[in-house]
C-alpha cells in the first residue's frame, strides 16, 4: 500500500508545476493530502452535511471545499462560495486551475493551512447556509 500511495502521489505531483509557489509561499497541493480524498462519485451515497472536506482553498470572499477529486484531471466535487451566502455543492474548477488564477492580476488562491479534514456541517459558513435554507 505504501508503494501505491506514493505512486499516487508522484502522479499528482507530476501533472501540474506551480506557478506562483513564490507569491503563495507554500505548496498548493500536498500530494498526500490530495492522493487521500476519494475519487469523484466515491461519495454519492453520502448525504452532502455529512460528506468529508478534505481541502479548503479561498481568495478574497471566495472558496472551494474540496469532497471528491478526480486524480487525473483533479478536478474535484465539493462546495464552492463565490459570493456571500451563495455557496452551493457543485463540481469545482481542477486544482491546476485554482492554482494558476491571479485576481485582479495581484491576488493567488491560498490552500489554509490550518485545515483538517472534517464533515461539511462542520464548517460554519457551510452549516449556516444549510440552516438558512432549511
């Protein structure tokens, strides 16, 4: 299994340089962290509050929880707030997308560092919004 999960994670290493590693000063996608988090539709069967998060990147007042990525074209599955109380679960952009945005050509999109893997309703802003909508 060892063998296997480093394969994995060379892949995912090997599929996309950082561009603004130097700007971000820190690595955008960890490929143990990225090699654990199922594939796409591995979670279907689970109800969405109930759904893992296993990354979590934001720029401005925007994020992307990342449930589900596909390890070839890491494009993931999770829940994505662009804008104030409209978060939604949807398919999300690939991470060597995310990496490469600059907005307004200043700002890069940041992996939080301080964030653990956990359930969606244990995200605030995630949980709010589903009670709102309740």
């Amino acid at each position: 299994k060892d063998i296997e999960a480093r394969r994995a994670q060379n892949e995912i290493k090997s599929l996309f340089p950082e561009k603004h590693r130097a700007l971000r000063g820190h690595e955008f996608c960890p490929s143990a962290e990225a090699s654990a988090i199922p594939p796409i539709y591995a979670t279907d069967g689970i109800v969405n509050a109930e759904k893992v998060l296993h990354l979590h990147y934001f720029v401005g007042g925007c994020d992307w929880y990342y449930a589900e990525l596909d390890p070839q074209s890491l494009t993931g599955f999770g829940w994505a707030q662009l804008a104030a109380d409209c978060g939604e679960w949807s398919y999300l952009p690939s991470l060597r997308e995310l990496e490469g945005m600059k907005v307004h050509g200043l700002f890069v999109v940041e992996r939080d560092l301080g964030f653990e893997p956990m359930r969606a309703v244990e995200v605030d802003r995630i949980r709010q919004q589903m009670i709102r909508r309740s």
